[in-house]
C-alpha cells in the first residue's frame, strides 16, 4: 500500500502533518514536535524515520511504501 506524508503547517514554533492512505484517510496525524524530540524522525522530511515509526505501530507493513505529498 501506498501512503503519502503532507505537512500542513510548519511555522513559528509550530508544526502539523499527517499521513494517508491511498484512500486519502488520514492513517497518522502528528501535531507539535514530539515526534522529533522523542527521537523517531531527525527533521520534517525524514520519511524513512517516519515509516519505520510507523512500522512499530503497526500502521505501515515492511512492504508499503511512505512518499511525500506534493502539494
């Protein structure tokens, strides 16, 4: 399956993304940065430290693939 990472917001102190599936769901939704503080992804566009995150939730399997969203 193929999911797509869109930043919404990313400015003055705050962030907002989430990710979807192919049917445009939002599966993941990340709000604020502790996302980046706890470690799991190194800056905003690191999707391999993302899908990997999202691997261990078992949102993502190994075989999906995790793109950015070109807006």
């Amino acid at each position: 399956m193929k999911y797509t990472y869109h930043i919404n917001l990313a400015e003055r102190g705050e962030f907002y993304a989430d990710v979807r599936n192919e049917s445009e769901e939002t599966v993941f939704e990340i709000q604020g940065f502790d996302i980046f503080e706890d470690g799991y992804m190194k800056h905003d566009a690191d999707l391999q430290g993302l899908a990997e995150y999202l691997e261990e939730l078992g949102i993502m399997q190994p075989e999906d693939y995790l793109s950015p969203a070109y807006n």
